[in-house]
C-alpha cells in the first residue's frame, strides 16, 4: 500500500543518504557494464551460438565441456592429409605440411587462449553476478521492504496524531 502510495505521489517517501544512493547508482551500473563485457566476451571466444548454449548447458549440469577441435586445428588437420595424399616429398606436400603445422600450433594456442580467458576473466566476472550482486539485490530488497514498513509507520502516527488533534479541538 505505501510503495502504491507513493508511486502515486499520496505518499511521503523517506529519502536515502545521498552517498549510498551514489553507491546503489554505482552498482546497478557495475552489473550492466559487467553483464555486457561478459556476454561480449563469450561472443568473442565462441562466435558460434549453438556451442555457446551447449556450454552453458555443460556447465549448469555440472559436467565437463568436451575439448572442441578449433578450425585452425582442423585446417591442419586437412592440410596434413592433402599433404600425405600429393607426397611429403612434393614441393606442395612439403608446403602444406610446414604450413599444417604452424596453423596446429596456432590452433592449439587459440584454445589455450579460450580457456585461459575463461578461468582467469569469465569467471571472477560470473562469481560477482552469481555471488556478490546476489547478495546486493537481497540486502537491496530488504532495506526497501524496512523503508516502506517505516514510512507506512510514520503515516500511521501522522494520521494519528492528527486525529488525536482533531478530537482535542471538539472537546
């Protein structure tokens, strides 16, 4: 009724200290930021969107993701076997082997990458979603809910009062 109330400006709505409103302010935008940089992030790191939702789905489930071959390492792969199929003694096959080898080696650098990205960036920034903005949003709540209780209080004793007035004028 009072949160009603006050929306629809019947209502005195006690007022917060301007440094924490300053502090509320600055979380709400920390959550955003690290929202959209976390998101972006995983973008980055997984442009295809159906292996993004498998992995989120592994990772729900508490299970393993399984290792994904990246396509550097897949076009070594392929380079590899053409070279076998011409001849490593080919000009061609000799090229594509050296080439094959270096795109593994940068195949197999890109998923260090992705995981590294994942354990030392990713997740510090879930834990303080999961975690630690949990835990504002709660205590947010709950200061909230004690203000309207408060400001509910003080309208009663308002409304009170001035009956109590009221009737001390007639008697």
């Amino acid at each position: 009724l009072q949160f009603t109330e006050e929306k629809l400006g019947q209502a005195e709505k006690t007022e917060l200290d301007a440094h924490f409103e300053n502090l509320l302010a600055r979380a709400d935008c920390t959550k955003n930021w690290t929202e959209k940089i976390l998101r972006q992030t995983e973008v980055l790191l997984q442009p295809n969107p159906s292996a993004r939702v498998e992995e989120f789905l592994y990772e729900k489930l508490d299970r393993k993701v399984p290792s994904r071959v990246t396509n550097g390492e897949l076009l070594a792969q392929y380079m590899t076997e053409a070279a076998n199929d011409f001849g490593p003694g080919t000009p061609y096959g000799k090229t594509l082997i050296k080439v094959g080898e270096t795109q593994r080696r940068l195949g197999a650098a890109e998923r260090d990458f992705i995981h590294s990205a994942s354990i030392n960036f990713l997740t510090p920034l879930r834990n303080f979603l999961e975690g630690d903005w949990r835990t504002i949003s709660k205590e947010r709540r709950i200061l909230q809910n004690r203000r309207l209780d408060l400001d509910a209080c003080k309208a009663r004793l308002k409304k009170a009062k001035a009956a109590e007035a009221k009737a001390a004028v007639i008697s």
